[in-house]
C-alpha cells in the first residue's frame, strides 16, 4: 500500500485537476491503474453533473476491496487528497469497517457523510471542505460555479445526446499495441434480450452480404488515456466496426473557458495575453494528446516523457532548459519506423475531406492518416518552442486553438467528433482507439458558442 494504483476520471471542465493530479502521482512514483480491476484508488477529478452522477458509482462498485474512491474539486488539493486516502486504504486494509459497500464507502478524510453531488460517497477532500467545483481554474481569475453544469436550452446544438438511462458506460479495452479485450459493466443500449445482465447479438448484413451477428459495445467515459467524457456506442460484427454513435457527459457552460484553448479566448475579450502563453499552452496541449496516443499503442517511456514535458511547459520551464530534451523526444518518436508501421493507414483523412468536414487544425493540416497528425503535433511542438519566452502580446484576431480554429461555426473538436464514426465505420476495432486518440477531440470545446467576427465557410 506504499504505493497504491490509481484510476484517474474526469469530467467535463476538470482538465486543469487531471493534470496537476497526474503530475502529482508521477511525483511520487505511484502507478496509473488501465481499469478498475487493478486500482487501489479512484480520484474523480472534477463534479460530475446530477445526471451524470452515476457513472463513478458503476466504476467504484468494479473495484477491488479495499478500495478508496475521493472527489477532488478544487486546485491546489490534490496531494492533500491523495495523502489522506492512502491513510484511509491503509486503515482499510488492517481492518475494513463495517458498513463498508461498493457505492457507499467514505471518502478520505470524510468518513460516513454521502455527498451531495452523487448517490455514492464523493468529498471534496480539500482542508476547508469547501469548492467550486470546477476543477482549479481559479488562478486564472475566472468565476466558477458548479450549479450550473447542466445544459442550457440550445446545447443540443453542440451534439449531445443524453444516455437512455442517465448512466454512462465503464467498458474497459486493453490496449497493447493492436491488441485488445473489452469488458462491458452496465447497459445494452440497442441490444434485443440480456443473458446474466450482458447483451445478446442481433443480426446483421455485413460488407460482404453476409448475415452475421451484430454487438453493441459502448466505450466511455471512465478509461484511461481516452478523451474527457466521451462515449462511444460501438455496433460491431466480429472485429469489424459497423457503425458508431457518439455521445457524452455533460459539458459545464458559463463563465469556464476550455483550458486548452484559454489563452486564444481570453485574448479574443479584450485581455492581455503574451504569445509566450499562448506558444506554451499549444505545446504542451499537444504534448499531452500525444502522450495519450503513444500510451494507447503501448509506447509507455515516451508516453512518460511527453507527459513529463507538458507538466515543465505548464509550470513554466524555459526554452533553453527544457529545449534540449524536447528535441529529442521529439526526434525519437518522429524517426521510429515500428511505430509508423503500428499508425499508418488507420483513420485516413484527407485534407479535402476534412474541409469538406469543416474539421481545421492539425488534423487539416496532416492530410493523411493517425501517424500524419502525430507528425503534425510535433511539427508544432517544435516550431512552438522558439516562441515560449516571447513577451509580445497576442494578437485579438489569433484564435487557432491547439485542436483548430476558434471562430469557425463549429468548436474544432465537434468537427472531429463528427467525422469520427466515417473514420472508425470498417475498422477493426482494435485500432478504433488509436484512431480516436489520432485526433484527440476535446469535449469542453464543445460549449463554445460562435465568437465574434466567427467565418463563416
């Protein structure tokens, strides 16, 4: 128990707590849990909005005990959060108390009381016991509130469609390389009958005009190195995807800004931002997706290392020190031809389509296929960091985001979630998540509404 497993989720708007938490758990040498199965710890980073406040419950009840699940809602709490539940898995470890289930265990810290937020025992594990609940943006001088995450009339515009139930998925899918293994913990959404509470095939046409059996898998939201929220409805026959549907958690609308695209919009309202911020931000946004895709194709090292290196870009290391070992990640991943053999050829896109898609970005950019757009992330990583310690400010009109451009009729990562069931329709669906970690949407982008002078194309 000296060094417990962790199974980090987040929710929508808590991007800012996931990464101070994972640099925080790389800090002290403790290892990230790929499911629930194999976590000592589940840390819900964020509050997961009333209809939404299901889903770590389902998580929670998949773990083993002793297990200690804590709610963290607030900056700057993480490792007070993480000691006080590695006391308690301890305690519970020596002696479990009574009472003590699956949906209904105490928080760290916080012993016996339930949350508000969730039928399960979710705390904010912060000393004053008080939050915002909205996952540690505060020291960017914006207002945060956590009574406004639902919807608002007009959300469902940004593509959101709510579960049939009100639950969320916890599948979880081994991701070694091409290799995967899915197990599905909740519902059949579309299935025709349950055997021991799991969905039975249908049947179906396959591309060959064959009729064979059809399943439907979700995907979403509580897996590790997987986009913030996301579902994915899966319809599949054998390893052949057939057809997907996307859905997610609520995303919290207001005051927030999207962390990744901050520095872009708060330029956009009038507010002083260097380009160094902005330089430093895009960066380390891409850094992070890539982290996240080398991690899915079992690139654990380099994985690290960009992760490592997007936490010094955020925490303001300068060019000049952090400049020589970028390079050469950079390098390393960009001339390894086993990894261009595991990326090439899944989730083609041409820059004509993507247009046509209205995706912009990266994504735009790469004009090809999963190894192309992490081409162009460290294309940009690179052309970035000569930009870091510049002081100019940026320019109001500068609204390209990490993810695309900001002022187009649509959020950059609505146009990416878009055109993903095109690209995963026909794959095999052990590749179906490096194609999604391939472009990386961003679910807070979602609740962006058209800026203005937003083109129009």
């Amino acid at each position: 128990m000296s060094h417990p497993s962790v199974l980090a989720v987040t929710v929508p708007g808590a991007t800012e707590l996931r990464l101070e938490l994972e640099a925080e758990v790389c800090r002290r040498g403790w290892p990230l849990a790929m499911a629930p199965a194999a976590a000592d710890l589940l840390v819900v980073c964020g509050v997961p909005a009333p209809r939404d406040a299901r889903w770590p419950d389902a998580v929670e009840r998949s773990m083993p005990e002793p297990a200690v699940r804590i709610g963290v809602e607030r900056g700057g709490q993480v490792a007070h959060a993480l000691d006080t539940a590695r006391r308690e898995l301890i305690a519970r470890a020596l002696g479990p108390r009574q009472g003590d289930e699956p949906g209904n265990r105490a928080d760290a810290g916080h012993e016996g009381h339930p949350d508000e937020h969730s039928p399960g025992a979710h705390h904010d594990t912060s000393p004053s016991g008080t939050s915002d609940g909205q996952g540690g943006h505060g020291h960017h001088g914006l207002d945060h509130h956590h009574d406004d995450q639902a919807p608002q009339p007009g959300h469902e515009d940004h593509g959101h469609h709510e579960p049939a139930d009100g639950a969320a998925h916890t599948d979880r899918m081994d991701h070694q390389g091409h290799g995967g293994a899915m197990a599905h913990m909740g519902h059949d959404m579309h299935a025709t009958g349950e055997v021991a509470g799991r969905p039975m095939a249908e049947r179906g046409d396959d591309r060959d005009g064959l009729r064979l059996d059809q399943l439907h898998v979700p995907l979403g939201p509580a897996l590790t190195d997987w986009p913030t929220g996301l579902i994915l409805r899966f319809t599949l026959q054998g390893d052949v995807v057939q057809g997907v549907e996307v859905d997610h958690l609520s995303v919290p609308s207001g005051h927030r800004l999207p962390f990744w695209d901050e520095p872009w919009l708060r330029a956009a309202r009038g507010e002083e931002v260097t380009r160094g911020s902005a330089a430093r931000r895009r960066c380390a946004a891409h850094l992070d997706s890539a982290g996240r895709l080398l991690a899915v194709v079992g690139w654990d090292d380099a994985a690290a290392r960009c992760r490592r290196l997007r936490d010094e870009l955020l925490s303001g290391a300068p060019s000049e020190a952090i400049g020589g070992a970028l390079h050469k990640t950079v390098r390393r991943v960009g001339k390894s031809r086993s990894l261009r053999w595991s990326l090439a050829g899944l989730g083609a896109l041409s820059a004509e389509r993507a247009q046509a898609a209205g995706v912009t970005g990266p994504a735009l950019a790469a004009d090809g296929d999963t190894y192309d757009r992490l081409l162009t992330w460290l294309t940009e990583i690179e052309r970035g960091l000569e930009e870091l310690d510049d002081t100019r400010p940026l320019a109001p009109d500068c609204r390209t985001g990490p993810r695309g451009r900001l002022d187009a009729p649509r959020p950059p990562s609505q146009a990416l979630l878009d055109v993903l069931p095109e690209l995963l329709t026909g794959a095999e669906f052990a590749c179906a998540r490096i194609i999604l970690a391939g472009l990386d949407p961003d679910i807070e982008e979602l609740a962006l509404g058209p800026l203005s002078g937003a083109a129009h194309v």
